[in-house]
C-alpha cells in the first residue's frame, strides 16, 4: 500500500498498480481481471474489455470518463443497474461534481487526480451513507475498487470500478 487515509469514516487505501491480485482481498478476481487487460507496464483501456468480463459483478460496476481542464471532474459513462437501485436513481451522465458531498468527498478528488498522475488504484471502504434506502444508511457497509483506464496505455482517461457492499475479506 502507498498511501492510506481516513476520513468521514471512510478508510482510502492507495496501491502500486503492480501489487499482487491477492492483497486486494475480496476484490483479487477483479484486480486479476484489470492485470490481464494490461500490456506490460501499460494500463488498460476500456476498448480491451467485453461485456462477458463482467459476468460475475454485474450491476456492480461503474466507468467514468476523465473530464478535459480544470478543475479535475469525471462523468460517468457506465452505472451499474445494482448501483441505481442502492443510489435511488441512475447517475449515468452525471459529472463527479455534481456528487460532491452526497457521494464524493474531497478526498475522493485528491486521490483520483493522484491516480492520474501515479497510475495506482484504490480500494475504499466505509458506510453507505448516501443511499437513498434509509434502512442502510450508517449500517450497509460498502467497499469498492477503482482501477484507472487509458486508451493509449498511459494517459489516464477513465476510472473502472466495482463496488460491494460489503468491507474487504467479509
């Protein structure tokens, strides 16, 4: 691990894209799944994916385009239809900014213009206090992965993520 933050009662623990699959606990298959899209030390791209990788987390998944300029923002291109009914509604389209404070925190920001610079990935873990089920609000727990994705193998231009609600190894 690289770097680990807590705030909010959110855990965000930042990895090396070369750590094993299996220090990601619960999210190893996923992680194996992003290492064998990638060509050496090159990240993946989204083109390099099929709908059939997906089969065991869908509804799970979300994939955000990197917005060009400043300040830093993402729009999510792909909402799973499992992350719809959790959120109460589908974010497909919606800018990250648009979800500051209700799902996105400013550290949230800070780590992901991190992952664009550095290429690592990150695995977070908390309550799921923006669903829109009162019943899970400060009780689910949810943790997710978020592997970034580059068309060119360099330049971040997409976040892929997973999203369980569970916390890791659970």
């Amino acid at each position: 691990m690289s770097a680990r933050v807590e705030a909010d009662d959110w855990v965000y623990e930042m990895f090396p894209k070369d750590t094993p699959p299996d220090a990601c606990g619960s999210f190893a298959s996923f992680k194996r799944l992003w290492d064998s899209k990638r060509k050496g030390e090159a990240l993946p791209a989204w083109k390099d994916y099929q709908l059939e990788d997906f089969a065991d987390w869908y509804g799970w998944i979300n994939v955000e385009d990197i917005m060009p300029g400043e300040p830093f923002d993402t729009v999510q291109r792909l909402w799973g239809t499992n992350l719809t009914t959790a959120f109460g509604k589908d974010q497909t389209g919606v800018r990250m900014r648009e979800m500051k404070g209700s799902v996105y925190s400013d550290t949230d920001f800070d780590m992901r213009t991190k992952m664009v610079e550095t290429h690592d990935f990150r695995i977070c873990y908390g309550p799921a206090n923006w669903s829109a089920q009162e019943s899970w609000k400060k009780t689910q727990k949810q943790s997710y992965i978020e592997l970034p994705l580059a068309d060119d193998g360099h330049t971040v231009d997409k976040f892929i993520a997973l999203t369980l609600l569970t916390y890791p190894d659970e």
